[in-house]
C-alpha cells in the first residue's frame, strides 16, 4: 500500500521540545508508503464557547481539515502535572465541536517524551479516556514513552537512541495496520 498519510499533532509549543522532535523523528522513519506531515497548535485560540457560537476559528478549522484528510493521527505530548497539557486538551475540545466530529473512528497512536522517568504515561492514559468520549480509536502497542530523553535527544533535537528508533518505526507501521483493520 503506498500514500498512507498520518498527521503528527505536537502537544507542546516549546520550539526546543523532545515530543516536536520526536515527531521529525518520526518523520524520517516513516516506513515505505507512509508519509507524516507535522501539526502545530500554537495559533489556536484558548476554547471559549461564545467565541465558537459566532464561528469556530480559521486554525481550528484548519487542524479539524488535515485530521479529516489524515488516514490516522499521531500524538506527541509531554506530561505537566500529572495529566495533559493544556494547550494539546485546548486544541483537542476546539477540533471536537467541528462538525463533522474529525476524530470520530479515527485511528489514533500516542507517544511522548519527558524528561521523567516514567515518560508521560499518566498524560497517555489521560488522553486515552478523551478520545474513547471522541469516538477515536486509539491504538494499543507499541506505547512509546520516552523517559530521561534528554539523554535520547542530541542537542540539536534529533533522537539518537537506536531502540527508541526502532519502536518509533514499528509504531509508524502498526497505526497504519491497526487503521486500515479498522476500515474493514
């Protein structure tokens, strides 16, 4: 199969952040007929609902549009407190008022990076539960959380540990295996 497209969703707005380099990461280890294209969501208004009564925003309109064009999605989030950041969950409540719903039986994989040592599970299962309420389907393995990952990261933001290539790659394929199961 060739022209798999998967849209990479960054949940931090940090320029130097591991989960954006991460998703370039995964950018180049998208295996043979997939491609991944980067989504930024630093542009999308703080959700208020009398602002989405007049008309939802040309950004959120935007993101909603390449989701819906996106055969699956990829999550890249940092954990903060415990849970999901707020500019990822922002983003997420905005591109879910759109109608049609674009994450709905959407594939869906998740990944993360901190500097932690548990790399962003609890923020993975947080959003978990958001998208089994959006209708998505989240895919189950490989989980990538990448712990102590500036030490996975050179300094120029580009992921020099071999394994965690590897499971980026094996991830890139599974979530196009897991969509294309979920067509049939």
């Amino acid at each position: 199969m060739t022209g798999f497209r998967i849209l990479g969703i960054c949940g931090s707005l940090r320029r130097g952040s591991f989960n954006l380099a991460a998703l370039r990461a995964a950018v180049d280890l998208a295996p043979e007929g997939i491609s991944l294209e980067i989504a930024l969501i630093g542009e999308i208004p703080l959700f208020n609902d009398d602002v989405r009564a007049v008309g939802i925003p040309a950004p959120v309109i935007e993101l909603a549009g390449r989701i819906v064009a996106a055969d699956a999605v990829l999550i890249a989030t940092p954990e903060y407190n415990y849970s999901i950041p707020g500019v990822l969950k922002n983003a997420i409540d905005w591109v879910s008022r759109c109608d049609p719903q674009p994450f709905r039986d959407k594939a869906v994989a998740i990944m993360g990076a901190s500097p932690g040592a548990i790399g962003t599970a609890r923020a993975q299962y947080d959003l978990r539960k958001v998208f089994v309420f959006l209708d998505a389907h989240v895919m189950n393995k490989p989980e990538i959380m990448i712990s102590a990952a500036g030490q996975r990261f050179d300094g120029a933001g580009v992921l020099t540990d071999a394994a965690t290539r590897q499971l980026i790659g094996q991830q890139l394929a599974g979530l196009r295996d897991w969509a294309m199961r979920l067509r049939s």
